[in-house]
C-alpha cells in the first residue's frame, strides 16, 4: 500500500512539474468561494452556488497554468491591493483611537492626511508634503 501512495505522489509530481500550483491568491479565492458556498446554505440564492463553482474554476486554472510569468503578476497585483486594504484600515483604527486628542483632515493641494492637537481654534497649517499653507479649525 505504501508503494501505491509513493507512485502516486511521483505521478502528481510530474504532472504539476513546469506548473504554476497554489499560492496567497489561490488560497483567497478558495476560501472565497468556500464562504460564498457557506452563505448560499442560508440564503438559497442559486447565483451564490454559481459563483463559487466560478471561483474554484479560476483558481484551478491558476493552479494549473503553465504561463507563470502572468499568474506571479496576478498574485503581485494581489498582493499590492492587499497590503494598500490592510494599511487603510490600520490607518482608520489607528485615526478613530486617536480622534479624542488629534483632528485629521487633508491637505487642499496634494491630499494628504494630516493631523493636529485639538484645541486651540484656527490654526495656520504647513503641509510638510508639498508646503502649502491654509487655516484649520482643530
């Protein structure tokens, strides 16, 4: 029986040999679809049921492809919309423990988020970015 399970092994082996296999990306779109399949258990909506099917579809087809320099772009991009959802959200948890001693507003010239003490009434700022200054209310 050992045998059996080693041929079978070298047989997947060689089968996925010059293929791409799973990685993050795959692993996210097979717990997508797990928790798609999950909520149409209590939803019975059918478009939920065909959505995972979907889902599974392409992340086998990832699994599969042999064009891995197009599959790795596709799990940088991932990667890339990940990190940026991760470090907005860390951002807004940092900004609403912070909102009882600072005021965060944006910049009129190049957007970018600034903070202040709150008290104290106007106030001119400087933009450390781009160095325009306007007044704030903190």
């Amino acid at each position: 029986m050992n045998g059996f399970f080693n041929r079978l092994r070298w047989r997947l082996q060689q089968f996925m040999q010059g293929r791409y296999g799973p990685d993050k990306l795959t692993q996210v779109l097979l717990w997508t679809g797990l928790g798609f399949y999950i909520l149409n258990l209590f939803l019975r909506w059918p478009i939920l049921v065909y959505l995972s099917m979907a889902i599974y579809a392409w992340a086998i087809f990832r699994m599969f492809s042999k064009n891995r320099v197009a599959r790795a772009m596709e799990n940088q991009k991932f990667f890339q919309f990940w990190y940026s959802l991760k470090t907005n959200l860390n951002q807004r948890k940092l900004r609403l423990k912070n909102s009882k001693e600072y005021k965060y507003f944006h910049c009129p010239k190049c957007h970018t988020v600034l903070r202040a003490r709150r008290g104290g009434g106007k106030r001119t700022i400087t933009c450390p970015k781009c160095g325009n200054q306007f007044e704030q209310k903190s």
